[in-house]
C-alpha cells in the first residue's frame, strides 16, 4: 500500500506541466485497459435524474432539482465482468470523462480523467480490498486527498465516511448513505456536517439499452 505522500508524488508526476507527458501516460493507461476489452454496454444512464439540496440554515433552506434529459455512462467490461473502463457521455454524444480501473487480487487502482479539448489527469485513488470488498478508498485530486471508509452489513454497502486529510490531520467531511428497499438500492445520500443533504440517486435510474 503506498503511503500518502508516494501516491501525491505519483499523482503529480501523472499532472506535470508537460501536455506530452499526460498524453503519454493516458495513451499507456489505455492501451493496458484495451487488452482486457471484452464487451461494453451503457449502464447507467446518468439522465434523466434530479438531485436535490435540502437543508441548510432556517430561512435559507435550499432546495433545488436538476432535470436533464440525454447522457449515460458507458462502460467497457473485461472477462470477468468487471468494469475496466467508464466514461461519461453527454446529450450529443461527446465522451466528457473516462477513468480506468486496474485489479489485482488485494487491490483495485482507479485514474480518472476529464476532457476539455484533450484528456486530463483529474483524480488518482486506490481501493484495497478485504473478502473482495472495498475497505477504503484513498484519493489524490485538484482539492487534495482523502480517505472513504466502506461500512457494510452482512456484506451490503450502507455508508461512507468521508475524511479530507491535510498534513496527516483527518476531518470529516461527509457521510453517504445507502438506503435500501425490496428492490434493491432506492437512493444514495451525502449528509454533510452542516446539515445539508444531497440526494445523488433515485431508483427510477434504469440502464439505458
């Protein structure tokens, strides 16, 4: 497991100035991902959804929808049915991020990149795993790094706590939760400290054939 300070040298040596050197490194990331290509299909569809704000402080309290109608998630699977690469797609038709994942048996390594005129190196994390399941996430990006720890129940995901980590000094940012129903997942949650929530997922989100 590499340390803080090993994956923001890794990080910033993938986000030096050199626009080569980026390229080089998105071109190299995507030719290992190819070689497992086994099939694709969207998803998720990332529109139609709402997210909401509510809360806040009294007199102020925010609520506001968002209610889009094109784009979804494609994503690019290997062998064994895992996803190896996902990129967004908007409603003309334009890739606007793309991340790969690379596994190996105790870890799964993600790099993320968007796209403005060319692909940038955007976030780089790490998921160590334990019974298969992710245990934490660590992540390097433009605001910092941080720490997601992965609560389960019997095996089910119910919350993330999430940690923004400066200097070695932890503090918390958010918890996501996962709420359930006889279906399956229904909505996903950020409650932040101040008492806003999010909702981020509704499950009238169906995958886009």
């Amino acid at each position: 497991m590499m340390t803080f300070n090993e994956m923001k040298l890794k990080f910033e040596n993938i986000k030096v100035n050199s626009n080569q050197a980026n390229e080089d490194f998105y071109n190299l990331l995507a030719s290992r991902a190819v070689c497992h290509k086994y099939y694709d299909r969207p998803v998720l569809s990332l529109f139609p959804y709402e997210i909401e704000y509510y809360g806040g402080k009294p007199g102020k309290e925010i609520k506001q929808p968002y209610d889009k109608t094109n784009g979804y998630y494609k994503c690019f699977f290997d062998g064994d049915g895992r996803i190896i690469i996902s990129e967004g797609v908007n409603g003309k038709g334009v890739v606007i991020n793309r991340q790969f994942l690379f596994y190996s048996p105790d870890i799964i390594e993600s790099y993320y990149f968007t796209k403005v005129g060319a692909f940038k190196a955007a976030n780089y994390s790490v998921l160590p795993l334990k019974k298969g399941l992710p245990e934490k996430l660590f992540n390097i990006g433009p605001k910092g790094q941080s720490i997601w720890d992965f609560i389960y129940d019997e095996g089910v995901l119910k919350k993330i706590e999430v940690n923004n980590v400066t200097d070695d000094d932890y503090k918390k940012a958010k918890d996501v939760h996962f709420l359930y129903g006889a279906s399956g997942l229904v909505e996903i949650v950020y409650d932040y400290l101040n008492g806003e929530k999010q909702s981020i997922y509704k499950n009238k989100l169906k995958s886009k054939k």
